[in-house]
C-alpha cells in the first residue's frame, strides 16, 4: 500500500518529464533522419501518405519507449526506498 501511494506522484512527475522528454527526442531523430526542422502534420497537403505515416509511427515509439522506460524506473526507485514493487 505505501508503495503504491509513495509511486503515485513519482509516477506523476516522470510522466510529464518523459513527455518531455520524448517530444525533444523525436524532434532530434525527425531532423537528421529527415534533414527537416519539423515533422510533417496530418493534414499537410503537401506531404505524402508515407511521410506522414512514417513521422506518426517514429513519434509513436519514442513516446511509448521513453514513458516505459520512466515508468519501470520510477517503480524500480519506488522499490528499493520501500522494499515493495508498486502494483
């Protein structure tokens, strides 16, 4: 239980820093693999199906890796003050 409450505002702050995080990483890797400032929005007429997909996809996964990553590391911080996993 004290795990659990003691993850909650860990939880909290590293979700915010990973979203962050993630969107700094994504602009970085859109830059050199792209050689573009910004990625391509949705409803840009001007650019392709593929590069819009293949923007979405490469944002999707730096998100999804950078808040994993956060997550398993608060709860592991969170385990080693208190002894407990957070469930």
């Amino acid at each position: 239980m004290i795990a659990k409450l003691a993850y909650k505002p860990v939880g909290l702050i590293a979700g915010v820093a990973s979203g962050l995080l993630a969107g700094a990483v994504f602009k970085q890797v859109w830059r050199i693999a792209a050689g573009e400032a910004d990625a391509p929005n949705a409803t840009d007429e001007h650019r392709g199906w593929s590069e819009v997909l293949i923007a979405a996809a490469l944002q999707g996964a730096i998100f999804a890796i950078v808040k994993a990553a956060a997550d398993r590391g608060g709860a592991a911080g969170i385990k080693r003050l208190t002894g407990k996993w957070p469930t």
